[in-house]
C-alpha cells in the first residue's frame, strides 16, 4: 500500500509539550510511507501592539512562527523520519487553517484530536475535530484514543444507497487498507433503518436484503475477507454508536457530504453525532473529496455474511 497515502496533515493543539496524537500520526504516516505535515494554528503574538513599533507586527509575528515551527519539529522527528516532517504555525481559526493548509499541500488524510466538553458547550461551540469534519474535503481521522494498539474491527457506516454512495465506500475500503493493511480482521458492513424497530419489518429479511445489495454495489471491487453486512433500526448515530460499542470496535468509518450553516442549525450531521457519541477513533469520508485514496483495498474477494440484531 506505499504510496497510496503520500501526505497526512495532523492538527495539533499544543507546542509546549507533545500533543497525545502527534505520536499517532507519525506512526500512521511511517506505516504508509507519507509525509507528515504538523499543523497548529493560533492567534499569533504581536509585539507592534505591546510595544507601539509600527511595522513590527509582521516581523515579530514571522520570527514567533518560525520559533514555534522548530520546537514542533524537535517534539516530532521524535516519532517520524525527519526526512518526512513538515511542521508550519498558522494564523487563524484552527478548523479553517487545517482544512486550507491540507487543500495546498493536497493531502489525503487529515489527523485531529478530539476534546471533550460538557454536552451544554459542546452543543452550543462545537469542537474543532467537529469543524473540521463539517468542512474537510477529504478523509479526516478523529482520535478519541489516540493510543497505538492495533485495528481489528472496523465498523463500516457509510450509506450504499447515497448518491455516491457506493464509490466513497469503495474509498472507504481503501483507505483503510492502507492505513491499517492485513491487521484488520473484520468490516462489519452496517445499515441502519430508521424508524421504531417494533413495528418495521423483520430484520432478517432486510438483513439479506443488505448484504445482497452490498455485494452488487460493490461488484468485483476486492474486500476485505471477512465482511459481514449488520443491521439495526432506530436513530443512525445512536445506533453506529451502540454496534460499535457491543463488538468493541477499533475503528468507525461514517461518510459525510457537504452542508450548509442552514442546514447544520437545522439538523447535525450523521458524521458529527458519529464523532460526538463515539468510543473509538472515527474516520470520516467525504462524499465528494478533493483527493482521494488510489489504493485498492487488500484481501480477497468473497460474498458478505449477514448478521441481524
């Protein structure tokens, strides 16, 4: 899979000491072969309002920056190949820099941390692992636990009924192949109905209803060896929340598409609620990314297991 991920941009909140999920990233992108952009983004310090030197701002802002850059350099060459570690302090908003740096560079993936708040500020704020989904064009990887541990279990959420539906989950299967290659052991395939699960109709037909259609959507496309297709009925964040806690899984893939501020107000996304109520790692896959994983998934080809709950 060398080379099919060739930059990974990861946003990190601190500079003064290693942020938990700098070490992460570096290990991902030494496993894929990628460059390693450290990202993070602040308000820079200026000097011409503290001191009243007109003209200073610029210069005392460019010499913070590149301060900081070599502090963040020093921290990651600990955890990367030196030959491979890009580091740059941004100003501005942390989910706008992130996003527009990852666009320049055209990188694959994107690495964010994500913070826990009380539900109250996080309803009202957001986070910026959440901004950053919103607004990302391509896959994005929110480390609720950033350890090093290995991924086995991957909870595939992404809807084969959305218009583009069957090409991101094909990318989905990609990217975790490169990222993670013959550790995984499982993709469970999960399709949620909504609705109350009394009064819909048995889940076992729709159950191999789901893997059939799996297997026509996804074709000749190779797979992982063992996929199960899952059902569940109720609300879809809630219920990707509760599969993956049930079979421990290590990793949740959830696809996203575009919104409007209008329509966020309205209604969160699947995506966001995902990355909210989640107890692993998330990886959200745009819909329509600006750069896309060129690696076909590994494994061999084989029809999906239906499993009904």
């Amino acid at each position: 899979m060398a080379g099919s991920v060739r930059r990974i941009v990861v946003g990190v909140a601190t500079v003064d000491r290693v942020d938990p999920v700098l070490p992460f990233a570096a290990r991902l992108a030494w496993q894929a072969q990628a460059e390693l952009h450290v990202v993070h983004a602040c308000e820079l310090f200026s000097l011409a309002l503290a001191g009243g030197l007109a003209g200073a701002d610029s210069v005392a802002e460019k010499q913070q920056a590149r301060a900081m850059e070599e502090g963040m350099r020093r921290m990651a060459v600990r955890y990367g190949d030196p030959e491979g570690v890009r580091c740059r302090v941004l100003s501005g908003p942390a989910a706008a820099c992130i996003g527009e740096y990852a666009a320049q560079v055209h990188a694959e993936l994107v690495v964010v941390g994500s913070t826990r708040r009380g539900p109250l500020l996080r309803q009202v704020l957001g986070t910026t692992a959440e901004r950053v989904v919103e607004a990302a064009q391509v896959p994005v990887l929110v480390c609720h636990d950033p350890f090093l541990h290995p991924v086995e279990n991957v909870l595939l959420a992404t809807d084969l009924a959305a218009p583009s539906g069957a090409q991101t989950y094909r990318r989905s299967l990609a990217m975790v192949a490169a990222l993670y290659g013959g550790a995984v052991r499982e993709v469970r395939s999960l399709y949620v109905m909504q609705g109350d699960p009394t009064w819909l109709s048995p889940l076992r037909g729709m159950g191999l209803a789901a893997a059939l259609e799996l297997d026509r959507r996804l074709g000749d496309a190779p797979r992982p060896q063992r996929m199960v297709a899952r059902v569940r009925a109720g609300r879809p964040a809630a219920e990707i929340a509760r599969e993956a806690a049930v079979w421990k899984a290590d990793l949740i893939v959830v696809g996203a598409c575009g919104r409007t501020a209008f329509s966020r107000a309205l209604d969160e996304s699947v995506a966001v609620s995902a990355v909210r109520s989640a107890g692993c790692n998330v990886l959200v896959m745009p819909g329509a990314p600006r750069a896309a994983c060129d690696a076909a998934a590994g494994g061999h080809a084989g029809r999906a297991a239906v499993e009904v709950g």
